[in-house]
C-alpha cells in the first residue's frame, strides 16, 4: 500500500484528480434530474469504496504533499467551470446556491463537527445576515458590502449572545436550546412590520465590485453567458478564502481544543482548555460564516423574507455536514454540493423533498455514520511545524536511530 501511495505523490496525478472532479461537477450540474442522481450515487459509492481501500487517504497525503500544484491546478478549474455554463440561468442559479450553502456548512461545523454541540439554529445566523444586506440597502441606501460587513459583525456577536446561556448545556438540551432560538428568529421576523413581516423585503440591490454589476449578463468572445457567472466566481473566492480559514483552525492548537472538547470536556479542562471560551469562539465564528453565507444568498435573490430562513432550511444544512462528513472541510463541501443539487433538481416534487431528507440521513446514518469523507487522523506535527510531512519524516528518523542503535 505503501508503494502505491508514493505512485499517487505526483503532479500529474494531483492535475488528474482536479480535471476529474471538476468534470463530474459539471456533468451532474448540467444533466437531467435522473441522469444527476445516477451520477451522483455512482460517484458516492466510488468514493466509498476507494476509501474502503485506503485511496483516498492517499490521495489526502498526495494533495498535502503537491500543495502547489493542487492549488494552481484546482483554482484554473475552479474558474473554468462557472464559464463552461455559458447562458444557463437555471444552472447557474443551482450552482451559486451550493457554493453558498457549503461557506454556512463550513461555520456549522465549527459547532457540530469539531465541538459536538448540534446546533439547530444555523438558519437563523443566515437570515441575520441576509436582513443586515437588506435593511442598510432598502432603508438606508448604503453599499450591500457595508451591509455584508455589518451581517458578519451582528451574526458573530449573535452566536456570543447565544453561545453564554448554553455553556452550562450540552447533548439534547443543548439541540433545545438552539432550537428555540431558531423558532424565536423566524416568529421574530414573521411580526416584525418594520422590516416587511411575512412579505419579507424584496428589491435588494445587486453586488457590485469597482463599477462592475456582478449579477449581469456579459457577452465575451461572442459567448453569452447566465447573469449568475459573475456572481458564482465572487462566491467561489469567498468559499475558497472560508474553506482556508476553517482548514487553518483545524490544525491549529484551537482546532486541538475543540476536538478535545468533543471528546470530554472535564478531561480537556484538565489539560488547561478554557472550555466556555473555546465554545463561545465556535459559536462566534460559526455565526460570522452563516452570515457570509446569508449576506451573499441576498445578493443572489435581491429577497430577504422568514420563509428562506426558517428551521427547514436549519434541517437540510445539518443533513448536508452529516453527510459529507463532520470535521473535514472537503467531505461538507461535497456533502454541500450534493444535497443543494437534488433539493433544487426536486423542485417538481417539492412535496417529497422533506421525505428525501429523512432518507438520506436515516441511510447514511446505518450505513455510513461517519459521512462520505469521515475526518481523518489529525497530524499533529501541523500544529507547530509548517511541513506536514515532518511527523512521518521524524518517525523515519527515530526509527533509523534505532535500528542503527
């Protein structure tokens, strides 16, 4: 096995995973309903069977080792795929809106997948900083980016405000706790006149960078292409900058905290982990993520209204990090992207999308608790060596040394 992780250890092949991801992407975007599902589970099952075998932790150390080459090759994809949509509207549309669910997955995960603390609320964060979008553009005519700053500001002090009454909860009362609050938030908005009540707020202006409409159709080369495209490239930064933060703090010494966290709180205590501090700053920057997320997904409907808000919209954000896997920044942005395709490809049979949920969880549940991409064994070398390979390099030493001894 061990051969055959160094064979994996090249550029060439990191480039050829990159080309075939971006590939199935598109291909499951751009496909009907029938043949995007198929797609989608012989993609899940592939996936499963290959980390049956131990590839895709490989691929893992591959990527890890070829950093370079896997971030030139995968931000040249990461821009070529929202251009080959050219004029479709309806896909772009779909696109954008996983991008954004995965950057409110990435926040969620702070909480659920690094702490153990289910939080039901994740909704809620969203929709305050949609509403800061909202109000600062219909009410007080400034810059939706003023109003995206100020979402993130008011979601991150809304998770300290939150997170104080559950330091001394956890488990299910903990799920309560969250719980009621989001039901509170949607029942807030719902009878509040002064910001639209059960109508919302609609005209939300579009983003705009230096002059440039961002939400605009643009014809290049004499390709048309959808309105969305420029917005889907401004979300895609945004979720590559939220997937570096989170992948930062994981392997940071805060990462190790939270995890240790998870696992006892009165053991991490004795090992000198401030527990209410750690457990507030998961909820503070899970709240600024949701509020990025939120801020953004305003731009994409020029809406802000309870109804995207609600705690349905809670649920499938939940059912999107359990399924790609808790704690790994790449298995929720899979686990993102698929959900947000068959929720949005069932808009026919919207009747049966709460039903689709429950299955999928209740099926990954049995035959896969831990996601599609489970969290990996922590190097904790990376925590005060830059090198992630140094633990394996130090491991090779101590063993030479005695051998040699």
């Amino acid at each position: 096995m061990k051969s055959f992780a160094k064979k994996l250890n090249t550029p060439w092949v990191i480039v050829l995973c990159n080309f075939v991801i971006a590939a199935l992407v598109h291909a499951i975007l751009i496909a009907e309903f029938a043949v995007s599902l198929g797609l989608m589970v012989a993609v899940v099952i592939v996936m499963l069977a290959l980390d049956r075998y131990g590839i895709i932790h490989a691929l893992f150390e591959a990527y890890t080792a070829q950093k370079k080459t896997a971030i030139i090759s995968g931000i040249f994809l990461v821009i070529a795929i929202p251009i080959s949509l050219t004029n479709n509207n309806y896909i772009g549309h779909i696109a954008t809106m996983a991008v954004i669910y995965s950057i409110a997955c990435l926040g969620l995960n702070f909480q659920m997948g690094s702490t153990d603390m289910t939080n039901f609320a994740p909704a809620a964060f969203m929709g305050i900083g949609a509403y800061s979008v909202a109000i600062c553009t219909t009410m007080f005519n400034t810059s939706p980016w003023v109003g995206m700053l100020l979402g993130m500001v008011v979601a991150g002090a809304f998770g300290f405000i939150i997170g104080l009454p559950t330091l001394k909860t956890k488990g299910y009362y903990l799920s309560l706790v969250t719980m009621a609050v989001q039901i509170a938030f949607t029942q807030l908005i719902y009878n509040l006149p002064a910001i639209g009540g059960a109508n919302g707020i609609s005209g939300v202006p579009k983003y705009a960078l230096f002059g440039l409409d961002l939400y605009k159709k643009y014809t290049i080369a004499g390709i048309k292409f959808a309105p969305q495209i420029p917005y889907l490239l401004l979300c895609i930064a945004f979720l590559i900058l939220a997937t570096f933060v989170a992948m930062r703090v994981y392997h940071s010494r805060t990462g190790l905290s939270l995890n240790a966290i998870a696992q006892d709180e009165i053991a991490a205590n004795c090992l000198g982990v401030h527990v209410p501090r750690q457990k507030l700053f998961a909820f503070v920057i899970g709240g600024v993520f949701c509020g990025l997320a939120g801020s953004l997904f305003v731009g994409l409907d020029s809406y802000a209204g309870p109804g995207s808000y609600n705690f349905s919209k809670s649920l499938m954000l939940i059912c999107m990090v359990i399924l790609g896997g808790m704690d790994n920044s790449i298995g929720i942005i899979v686990g993102a992207f698929l959900l947000t395709i068959i929720s949005e490809k069932l808009r026919d049979f919207a009747d049966f999308q709460q039903l689709v949920y429950g299955l999928i969880l209740v099926i990954m549940l049995i035959v896969r608790p831990n996601g599609i991409i489970p969290k990996r064994v922590r190097n904790y070398c990376g925590v005060s060596c830059r090198r992630p390979m140094c633990a394996a390099k130090a491991a090779d030493v101590v063993e030479e040394s005695s051998t040699g001894a």
